[in-house]
C-alpha cells in the first residue's frame, strides 16, 4: 500500500526473501519513509528547482539592501511635507520684519463658508495699516477649502505643513495663529 505525502510517499516494506516479517504483524505499522517518489531525477530537480528560488529571493533582498530607504522611524522621525501639502491655515511673516503680513482686513473671515476665522486688529500710531491683534482659527470646522487663503489680499495666509495632530481634546484644534508665529520665529 503507498501513501503520498507531498512529493514523497509512504511505502510499506517489501518482504525479503526467505525471511522473516515481524512477529504479530508489526511490519505493516513500521512503514518506510523514502524521499521522493519519482525517482533520483525528480529528486534532484526538487533540490535545484528550491535552491534557485532561494537565489531569486537573496537577490531581490540584496537589490533592495542598495537603494535608498524610503520608510522612517515613526515618531521619532517626521515626513518632509511637500510644496503643496496643505495643513491647516496659518499666517505668513513679513521675511523682512518677521510680523504677519495680515493687516486685519477680515476678508479671510467673511469668506470661510464654516466660521473658523476671528479676526480683530487695531492701527497703531505712526502706522499706514492695521495690525492684527487676534487671529483665531477653529480647525474642527475647517474644510481646508482654501477660500480664506485665495481671498487674502496680502498673501498674508498659506497652508502650513503640520500634519501630526492628533488629540481627543477638542480645544487642541482652536489655534492662535498670532502666537503660533510668534513661537516660530523663536
Ligand atoms: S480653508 Fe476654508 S474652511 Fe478652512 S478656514 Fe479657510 S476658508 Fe475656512
Ligand atoms: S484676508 Fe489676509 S489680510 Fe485680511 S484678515 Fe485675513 S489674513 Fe489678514
């Protein structure tokens, strides 16, 4: 009686001539087992046949050891947004001066469809424009619409690059983007 099992097979012993099975029948419980049931041709195209996969497999990982790693140590190392990634809002200094380029217009706040933008500003003395003295954005509402951004006459908002936010407060998303500027410039 034979049994396949994979690519090899079970075989029950043959009876050797002029002598004796195992007493009781036990010879048929104690099978043999014997690689390969096609022969040593089959055999030995089985081994090569696992050998040359284990050279396409070693390739590939060495191929992959040479290129440039493209994964990151997640926390502890952050993505590189692109030029246009767009988090959420926030407003742009002055490269001159360093100050919001914002003069308080509200055009930005009448525009957001959602009502995340407050706005308030005052004209210091001595000064041609207004200066905002409050700019506060509730991004729980925000659509990331850009209206806001599109409507500014002085280019004074743009989308920053923060995509790693993540709380389950609420009060997190209410950015004051006027301290926001200032903690960049520090
Ligand atoms: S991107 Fe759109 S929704 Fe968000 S603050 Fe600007 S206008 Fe409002
Ligand atoms: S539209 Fe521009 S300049 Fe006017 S308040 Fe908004 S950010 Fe400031």
């Amino acid at each position: 009686m034979n049994m396949a099992v994979g690519s090899s097979q079970l075989v029950a012993p043959q009876p050797v001539a002029g002598g004796a099975q195992a007493a009781g029948g036990q010879a048929a419980a104690g099978a043999v087992w014997r690689p390969g049931g096609g022969g040593l041709a089959a055999d030995v195209a089985e081994v090569a046949s696992g050998f040359w996969s284990l050279v396409v497999g070693l390739g590939v990982t060495l191929a992959e050891f040479f290129r440039p790693t493209i994964t990151l140590h997640y926390p502890h190392e952050s993505l590189k947004m692109t030029a246009r990634f767009r988090g959420h809002v926030e407003l742009a200094p002055d490269p001159a001066t360093g100050r919001p380029l914002c003069v308080a217009c509200g055009s930005c706040q009448r525009a957001c469809p959602s009502d995340c933008i407050l706005v308030e500003g005052v004209k210091r003395e001595g000064e041609r424009r207004k200066s905002p003295t409050v700019f506060r954005l509730d991004f729980t509402k925000c659509s990331l619409c850009g209206a806001c951004v599109e409507v500014c006459p002085t280019k004074g908002l743009r989308y920053s690059k923060e995509y790693n936010l993540a709380s389950t407060d609420k009060s997190v998303y209410v950015f004051d983007l006027l301290k926001r500027l200032q903690a960049e410039k520090k």
